[in-house]
C-alpha cells in the first residue's frame, strides 16, 4: 500500500470515526495498524473513554477512469438527447405561458363573492 494513500486514510478514519459504544472521538494515540499488505489493511481502535476495541479491515482499490468504453455515437448520442432535454423544457414553458391568468379583477371580484352572506358554491362558478 501506498505510504500517502495509508496515511491519508488513517487521517480521514481519526477525524470521523467515533466509538460505537460511547460515540466518542478518537485521538492518533488510540488508532494502531495491526497488519498492512498489498491494499489491506487491519486496524485496531480502543475508546480512550469506554476502552472498547474496535477491528476495521480497509481496503484501498485503484480505479482507472481513463479508459471508459466510450463508443463513436456515446456523445452524439448526449448531445442529442440534452436538446431533446432543452427542447421539452422550451415547450413546457411555451405552454404554461400561454394558458390564461388570473386577473386583479377577477381575485376583486372573487374576494367579493366569498364576503356574502348566502354564498352559494355555485356563485363561485358563475360570471
């Protein structure tokens, strides 16, 4: 393993790990390698505040993202589909543009028709 990949990785375990017994934070004094090789490694965690001992086995995998199968049409493929995209937003938004809005006047007069006395439903409807 690599040594700035596994020191690293010890930082990162000492900054977020916390006890499961106490939910405590643990200190570098407390974290111990028990074994190391090729991309394993064992460690060995005991609670300054419980003394509970944990066991963590980690494993460090490189990927290589470089050569993702990428086939000829792959991006022609997501361009044409991002306008695709593009374009059902345009017309989503063409449409709702275009459907009729409610008036000053007609809230007014709503306003109005909810203030009656013998309101009736239908009065609601009507014109």
């Amino acid at each position: 393993m690599n040594y700035k990949t596994l020191k690293w990785m010890l930082e990162s375990l000492v900054k977020v790990y916390r006890c499961p017994m106490c939910d405590a934070e643990v200190s570098e004094n407390s974290v111990d390698i028990v074994w190391a090789a090729w991309n394993t490694v064992n460690i060995d965690i005991e609670c300054e505040n419980c003394k509970k001992h944990s066991m963590i086995k980690a494993e460090i995998n490189s990927v290589n993202i470089l050569p993702i199968n990428v086939w000829e049409n792959w991006i022609d493929w997501l361009r044409k589909s991002l306008e695709n995209i593009k374009w059902q937003i345009t017309q989503n938004n063409n449409q709702s543009s275009s459907t009729k809005k409610i008036t000053d006047t007609e809230i007014v007069d709503l306003n109005k028709k909810l203030k009656l006395n013998d309101l009736n439903a239908q009065d609601l409807f009507n014109q």
